[in-house]
C-alpha cells in the first residue's frame, strides 16, 4: 500500500472482522435485503477490508449503499433473471440490484458452464456497484479456473486528447490458481488510480498526485497537489492508465473502453447508454485450467513464476518486489488475527447508523 | 502516429501494397513455406503497413523471420495439432512455426467453437513470433464476434520496483464490431511502447522518450534522451504501462504476468519457462455477440459510443479525440490507394533479398 494511503495513527481504531462483518450484514438486513445476501454482500466488503483495499471495503462504500437503499435507487429484493443464454454464456438482468449480490451469482453460472465446456462467460445490465472486483474472480480460483471480472460505470477518465470525462475507470480483475504461493489477483481501475481512493484520499488529508486527473482544459496535471475540488462536480477527470500519451494513455483509455464493451455494451445493445454516469455493468468469465493443461502442473509452474517475479533484484530505494495479490494476502493473513483498522470516522458512521437502525452496536 | 515514429521524408520510398504482398509471399516460399500458409503469412504482416503500424510490418519482422527459417530457429512446415480440448476451449502445439500462422488457425477455432457454444478459446504453445496481434482479434470480428488476442515472450518489461527484465511487453488486442463506424480495434503492449519500436526508432534516429525505460539500476528513466545501447543487450528493460508506481506501473506489469499466464502458463504448464527470453506463446478468444444479445442492437450502440468518443471536445494542442483503431483504419483507406511508404534501407533488404533468393524484384 502506498504510504499516502495509510490512516493517520491518531484516527485509526481497530475492528475485529467477525464483527464488523456482523453488524455490517445487520445493516443490510434492515435496508430490505435477505439474510443470505445480506451475508453474501457483506462478504464481498469483508475481503476488500481484509486485504487492505480500505478503497472497496466498507469504509468508502457502506454508507453510500444504504442511502442508495433508503431512496430506492438499489432494488432491496432484485429479481434478476437470465434473459439471453447460450450454452457458454448467458446474459443477466439485474433488476437494479446491488452488484455485490447479483455479480456473484453471475459468476456461478460461469462458473457452471466453465465446469461442463471449458469455459463461461456472463454480461450483466441494469446492475449497480460491485465493491470490489477481485472478490469475483477469486471465486473461480476456488475450482481451479482463471477468474475474470470487469465493471463499467460513471464518467470519470477523460479521453487522450479529450477535456471532457466520458469512460469509467473500468476496473479489470484477472485471478489465477496457485499451489504453495498466494493467488496471483490483479485488481485494477484502467484509469491511473481507482475513483474510490480519491474518497479515501480527501478522508485522510492526502495530497493529489501528478499523473492523476487533468486540468479543466483536459491537459494532464503532470505536477499533483492540486485541491479535491478540483476533480469532484462537473470536472471530475481522472486520466487513463499512461496520464499522457508520450506514456501510453492511449493504452488505459482503449483498455477503460474495452471494458464498457464487454460490460454495458454487449449485455445491453442499444438500451445501454454508453456514455451516461449512471449506466452500471459487469462481466465475467471462467476459464477452467483443466480444460486447457493439467492442473498441478499449472500451478506449480505458477508458483515458479510468482517466485521468481519475487526473486527480482530490487531497484534502489525498495525492499522487495511484489506480484498482484501478495501484499494483499499478507494484509489478509495480519487483518484476520489482529483487526481491521478503521478510520474513527468511519466507526462513528456505524455507531450512529446502528442507534437509527436498532441495532446493538459492539464493534468497539 | 506520434511524429517521432515517422520516417524522415527523404528516406521514404512508397510501394504498393499488392506488389508488397506478392513479394513477400514469394520470400515466404523460398523459405520452405507452403504457398498457402505463405498468403496467410504476408496477409499478417500487410494488414500491419497498410494499417500504418509499421512496428508489426514488413520493415521490422520479415527480415527476422527469414533469419529465424535459415537458421532453422522456425519450422517452415510445423505439424501443429491440438493437445487437449474441451468444448469450448483448446490448447495447441505450433510445432515451433511462425505465429503469423499458427495464430491464425487457433483462431479459427476458436470462432467455430464460438459459433456453437457462444465463446471459444484456445492456447497455444511452442510458438513464434505472431506480428500484430490486432490481426487476429480482427478475424472474429468478421464473424460478428468479440476478438481477443494475446502473446507473450521475451524479457523487456522490468517489474515495478524491480532491477531486472522479466516480463515480455506482452501484447493484448481486443476487437469489436461495428454498424457504420470503423472497427474498435485495441491493439497495445503492456510496456508504455511495444519493444519493435525500439527498432524503428533506432533506424529513424528519434531520440529516447521519458518514461520508456528504466535505468541499469532499475529506476525508471523519466527524464529520456538515452542512447539505444541504453536499452538494449543485457540491460534491455522497458517500464511497464504506467513507468512509475505513483503513475500506477504495478497495473501493466499486472496485465504484463497475466497475459505470460494465459497464452504460456495455461498452455504449456511446468513446460513453460515462465521467464525465460525465448519462450513465445500465444491466447485468443472469440465471443460471438449474438450469443449475448441482439447484433444489430449491439452494433448501433457500438456506433453510438465510438461517435461519442470522437465528439469530445478536445484539450488544448489537439484537433480531435479518436478511439483505438480509427487512425489505423484511416491509414489504411489512404494506403490501400496511395501506396505504403518504407524506409529505403528496407526496400533496398527487399533487393537483396530477392537477389540472393532468385525472386523478381519488382517493388519499384
């Protein structure tokens, strides 16, 4: 984690998983929502919050899903159904739910079909956010597939060239099975960084970093600490992947369409509009390794890759070199014995949604 | 096409295309190549210099690749074959043929297993060189279906933080059909620029950009200006898409492992020196869109999206905001009439090729 995202000490309070995890499905029961996807939503925050994706966790995204609930803009009992099926895909309404749930019963249809063919794949529309996209194609590793999983939505990444924001940042997750080593999981905005951490950001007093968003004109701020409003309302652009296209901006903004494609486009035709903030949609997909090679072998030639990513010399100035998903499992491995530390502010949000909700309040 | 990829005016010597083609097709043959597989070959390399990207053109591969059949590192008649299979996906030996080829006729599976099933994938490995992996994305688009295309090879890509090249630039292309409008076509190294242009850019003389390379230490060169011995040998190691871990390197050097893992690792398990400089493998995918939802829906949204994009209001210093494959398509109109320009250094290989092969020269 880069330090800038670190919760100041003196705000920090820690949190034991189990019940944060509780009182977290608690609130969702209370917003309409089942128990059993109650406890499936609260899952999906729980992981981000493990891994120390505080971005995706319940921190940055509780709070606005309730009050997505209380004014009905997320549907509390979707009934999302298939509406298009072939015998490797299948195509999903989500009847405005809330994508926590619904992306992961996408993904076990994928997951189905990758069993009986080879592989699965499933477009979903009409859906809302999905926290964290990790979480999803991390499902699939559990039966030994290579788990995809992209989401498409809002207007944040303003075109190479453009001065206007037209893409989301689109973020793509790629999941991979291993035998001895951690997972190899990338997890990624296509935009330089996640929309989410710009949240976490002004939260925690953290200056705007060069390469991160353009000026009004839509020319790079290749020079950083510029204020938060200055992304947020109107001219809230973030840069692709690259910042610029000496750097290869051209690369996050193809990547950041590629994903609105596969999401919105392909689950929703002309009904899509492509280009609104308030379009929401996934995807994913299952490849199951035995389909392709023996799976021991797979794994075993993963766990070599990742160790020798690992072996890496490291440049002056850094201690190790990582692999998408590592640092992350270690956070897991510490969050899971020692806590969740949660920004005061956020516990206090807790404790006055559980008094509103009667709820026992016992994260503290 | 950024300026600095350009060949200086008095270097160009333009040829047409069909004459190009045959030429090629013949040099193919004198390789060892059948006359078909040949056609397939130069059909490969032509779609790259009629489309203006010159990196994945005649000018830079095809001398290699005679190279590569003289010293008999390409297998001119490679009996590829399909090791395992599942219904909707396969893996593929190349029999250490070219990829231009055998990339080809993995997609083709790939596409009848789309067709029906929905999506089909295959893996392919003990391969070669494959050229512009936009090529083969492109042929499922012909086919009213979502193109993928994936290879890896080499060490040029330097993992973030790290000192050493481990990674290949690992190449992603992803092609979508359209209504009226030219093709989405992503086509794009996972480095900040494709390791051929280095060659280009030597020949031409343009000088080092910020953000390409990294220094012998493995600090990541942000100011440019090096010289090519800076980068190439052993030390040859190019930044991954983002150049530095503020400017989010970390997502292609992630992108970057995950492209190793589905065209090497999933095909060619414990058998895959997963980082090793001369392994090349291959990964395409074909997503039938009618599979998803209704074609022409599909495409008319894809129309209305890709306009979108272009109508953004450009940033200062821009005239307009373009979309991944509109330049190329552009290119390509005015190619396909007017010819296609090389440098004179490859017109003049061209005659000596065609001499020592007792070809009939007839470029110019």
């Amino acid at each position: 984690m880069l330090d800038y995202f670190k919760i100041p000490k003196k705000d920090v309070v820690v949190v034991q998983a189990e019940k944060l995890r509780r009182t977290t499905e608690k609130i969702f029961e209370k917003c309409g929502v089942s128990k059993e996807e109650a406890q499936l939503g609260a899952d999906v925050l729980l992981y981000a919050d493990l891994k120390g994706i505080e971005t995706h966790g319940v921190s940055n995204l509780l709070r606005s899903y309730v009050d997505w609930y209380n004014s009905r803009r997320l549907n509390p009992k979707p009934k999302w159904k298939v509406v298009r099926e072939s015998p490797a895909t299948a195509t999903i309404d989500g009847d405005n739910g809330l994508g926590l749930m619904t992306v992961a019963h996408a993904m076990n249809i994928a997951i189905a079909k990758a069993e009986k063919l080879g592989m699965g794949a499933v477009s979903i529309r009409n859906s809302q956010h999905c926290g964290a996209v990790g979480y999803f194609a991390m499902m699939a590793v559990e039966h030994d597939m290579i788990g995809w999983c992209m989401t498409a939505g809002g207007n944040a990444m303003v075109p190479t060239f453009g001065s206007e924001p037209k893409v989301g940042t689109n973020p793509i997750s790629i999941a991979v099975p291993t035998n001895k080593k951690p997972p190899f999981i990338f997890d990624a905005a296509m935009t330089t960084i996640a929309g989410n951490k710009m949240g976490l950001l002004e939260r925690i007093g953290a200056p705007m970093q060069p390469g991160w968003v353009a000026h009004d004109d839509g020319s790079p701020d290749m020079d950083g600490g510029g204020k938060f409003d200055f992304f947020l309302g109107n001219q809230r652009m973030q840069l692709p992947l690259g910042s610029t296209r000496d750097l290869g901006s051209q690369k996050g903004y193809g990547l950041g369409v590629a994903v609105d494609v596969l999401c919105g486009i392909l689950s929703n035709g002309s009904g899509f509009a492509s280009l609104a903030g308030e379009r929401r949609a996934h995807f994913v997909a299952a490849y199951k390794v035995d389909a392709f090679n023996d799976v021991d072998e797979f794994k075993t030639s993963m766990d070599e890759m990742l160790q020798g990513l690992e072996d890496t010399k490291p440049a002056p100035g850094y201690e190790r070199v990582l692999y998408a998903g590592l640092e992350e499992y270690e956070e897991e491995q510490k969050r899971k014995s020692e806590g969740i530390p949660l920004h005061k502010e956020v516990v206090e949000w807790y404790k006055g949604t559980c008094e509103e909700m009667k709820i026992e309040f016992n994260l503290i």
